[in-house]
C-alpha cells in the first residue's frame, strides 16, 4: 500500500507540474485575480488528488483539467453574481491586479514559449545558439571553441533563428487564442 502512494505522489507531482501554470493563466485571464486564481488552482488540484484512483479512465488529462478549472471559474462567477458583497470584492480585486499580473503572466509565457523553442533545436545548433545568446561568444570564437568552421557557425545560427521564428508564430498564434 505504501508503494502505490508514493507512486500516486509521483503522478500527481508530475501532473501537476505540466499543468499548474497553464491553468493558473487561464483562471487569471477570465478572473483578473491572482488571490482567486491561487485559491482556485488549489481546488482544482484537490479535486484531482481526490480522484486520483480513477486517474487510469481518464483518456485526456488535458481536457480533464481544463474542464474541472473551466467548471471552478463558472462557479466562481456564479456566486459572485448572486452576492452583492462578493462581486464588490471580486471588482476591487479585479482592478488592483489586473494590469501588472496580466503583463508578468504574458511575459512568463513568452518566455516559457521560447525556452521550449530553444530546448527542440537539434544539440548542435541548440550549443551555438546558446554560447551565441547566453554566453555572448562571437561566432569567431564559437567556431574555434568547437572546432568547426565559422560558416558552420553562421549556418547554424542563422537555422536556430528561423526554427525558432517558425516554433514562435505558431505557439504565439495558440496562445494569442486564449487571451
């Protein structure tokens, strides 16, 4: 019994460490609320430890959550819309966080977009990429670092950049759906 609890931790920690930002963007941008959004993204993993024993019938663990995050917001709304006191707490919050959360949040996923652009390269172009931008090697001294010709560096960069321009436009064009 114990093995199959720390197996269950396992799933969950991994699950929920694929999911929690992507939810927690997703709650912000209909609530305007990071106080909400946190609350809410523990309710939703809650829920998801709570029916852990029936995680093998789920077939989508993306529209799973989406759909359990999507059914937490619409209550959320619901109540406030019911009670007076809250949809004044809920316009306050709103305000407050709105503006400075939504461009930390956008800026994160950007970034998050172009690490993951950066982490598909092929090793290679992936290592002149990263000494060209991280470490701020010019391509003379890349070339001679690897021992390959500085056409070879230039050829590479000049690849890394279109693959990841090409990765950017689409996984911006998907994000850009959601805001």
């Amino acid at each position: 019994m114990k093995g199959s609890t720390i197996d269950k931790e396992k799933v969950f920690t991994h699950i929920f460490n694929e999911y929690e930002e992507r939810l927690y963007i997703f709650i912000v941008k209909i609530l305007h609320s990071e106080a909400l959004a946190k609350d809410m993204l523990q309710d939703v993993f809650l829920t998801l430890w709570n029916h852990m024993d029936s995680l093998g019938q789920i077939e989508n663990m993306n529209a799973y959550l989406y759909k359990i995050t999507e059914n937490k917001v619409y209550n959320q709304l619901r109540k406030t819309a019911c009670d007076k006191e809250a949809r004044a707490q809920f316009w306050i919050l709103t305000k407050k966080e709105t503006q400075d959360h939504s461009e930390t949040i956008v800026v994160r996923e950007y970034e998050h977009i172009i690490e993951h652009a950066i982490e598909n390269l092929p090793p290679q172009r992936k290592q002149i990429y990263l000494l060209s931008k991280r470490e701020g090697m010019k391509q003379s001294d890349i070339a001679s670092h690897l021992h390959i010709s500085p056409n070879t560096v230039r050829n590479h960069l000049a690849q890394a950049y279109k693959q990841i321009g090409v990765y950017l436009k689409q996984a911006l064009s998907s994000f850009l759906f959601f805001l």
